[in-house]
C-alpha cells in the first residue's frame, strides 16, 4: 500500500504533495480539453524517468534491456488517461503493424478473451505473453503505463525462473516501485478532487473498450467512468480515497 512507501520518512510524503499539486494545475489548465490526457501523461512519464535516475544513482545496473518480455505475462492495470493514449496510438500504429502481418487490435481482443477473468498468479502460470509484445519488443513502448515502468529487475536469470514457476524471489528495483507507485497515486488523487474518474483499470480489457468506441475520451472529459466494467477492485475506490485524503493532510500544522 502506498502508506507503507512514506512510513518514517517525510521525503516521499512531501514528493507526493508536490507531484499532487502539479498534476491538479494541469487538469485545471486542460480541462474539457481533449489534449488533458497528453499534459496528464508527459508530466507522469517525465517525472517518472527524471526521479528514477536521481533515486537509482549508485545502485546495480538494470539487467532490463530490450528484447527481453520475460515479466510480460503479468497482469497490468493502469488509469484511464494510459488507456486512452494507448488506445490511440494503437489505432495509429495498426495500419503499419498489419502491414507487417502483425493484427495489433486482434491480438488485443484474443488477449482479453483468454486473461478477463484470470488473477495475477493464474496469468503467470498461463504464461501467455502480453499482445503487445512482438520478437521481444513492446510495440507500445512510448506510450506504455506507469506500471510496465515502474517494474526493473537487476537479475534476469531471477525472472526467468520465477516466469517458469521455479523461484518466487526477484530483486526488483525499490526506486522504480515507489517513485511510479507514488507518481500515479498523486495523479489519481487530483483526478479524483477534479471530478474524474480516478480507478486502476485491467488493460487488455480497457484498450478493447477504447478501440471499440472512440466517443469514450470525451465521456471521460465530462467525468464519466467510462472503464467501470475493467475496474480492478483489489483495493476498493473508496479505500483509495481514504488513502489519498490522508496523505494530503498528514504533517500539515494544527
């Protein structure tokens, strides 16, 4: 739980403030406008890789490198703005990829089919790969949601075996985890005082709606919960509320 990341320590408390109060001044800024997830998503992302950096200085050398999807069998969830850029690059990377023989859409829709129902631990066990993986690569890297971002690892040999059921322990990147799990909280708790929906969604399940209706960013500008059906409900929305309320008021005076 994001209470745990900022126990004892002011840093990462007064991160989530600051990252909250940018995030509120850009959904204040675009609001209505059809380019708040794009504001939204390069404060996100940039802040992201800029604080990684910082936080990761002196540590072992990521052995993530492209071509290798190994974790790529999880389950992800991301916000509505992710899903909705993806959606949007994926409409304009389909005509490409099919070129290539490669049916992005499809393998979406064929992904959600076989995963919708499934958990966490029944996805690895699957070991069905993520549909947007093609050779290795992640054919929406630029666009690709925090939680893809914010999961490193320093050991693939660890990986490998857990993917094949044969360990459970992998020493992933601590500053990748907190900076994106503090990141998105912050941006899904100024979602949620601007009047947006604020949930984790499942993704394949999400992008397939988004590809079927293009009309749903404009009923999320107006504070529709377009993605309801794909909530992920681990943590409930009220519990998350809660959550933010506290960590927008904790160490204030009085």
């Amino acid at each position: 739980m994001l209470e745990e990341t900022i126990a004892g320590d002011s840093g990462p408390l007064a991160f989530f403030k600051a990252q909250h109060q940018a995030f509120a001044e850009t959904l204040a800024a675009r609001r209505g406008r059809d380019d708040l997830i794009d504001g939204l998503l390069e404060q996100a992302f940039s802040s992201f890789e800029g604080n990684v950096e910082i936080q990761s200085e002196g540590l072992p050398p990521l052995a993530c490198h492209k071509g290798c999807a190994t974790c790529c069998t999880l389950r992800v969830t991301a916000t509505a703005p992710e899903i909705l850029m993806i959606a949007r690059y994926v409409r304009w990377a389909s005509a490409a990829l099919k070129r290539a023989e490669f049916d992005l859409e499809q393998r979406i829709v064929d992904a959600d089919l076989v995963t919708r129902a499934l958990g966490e631990e029944q996805r690895v066990t699957l070991r069905r790969r993520c549909p947007f993986i093609a050779n290795g690569v992640c054919v929406i890297y630029p666009v690709r949601p925090l939680a893809c971002r914010g999961h490193a690892s320093y050991d693939k040999r660890a990986c490998v075996e857990a993917a094949a059921g044969r360990a459970e322990n992998i020493p992933f990147s601590a500053p990748h985890m907190t900076v994106r799990s503090l990141i998105q909280h912050a941006m899904q708790s100024a979602l949620r005082d601007a009047g947006y929906a604020f949930g984790a969604y499942e993704l394949n399940q999400a992008v397939c709606m988004a590809l079927a209706d293009q009309n749903l960013l404009a009923q999320w500008i107006v504070g529709k919960d377009v993605f309801a059906d794909a909530l992920a409900t681990e943590v409930s929305l009220e519990e998350m509320a809660s959550t933010f309320d506290t960590l927008k008021t904790a160490g204030s005076a009085g």
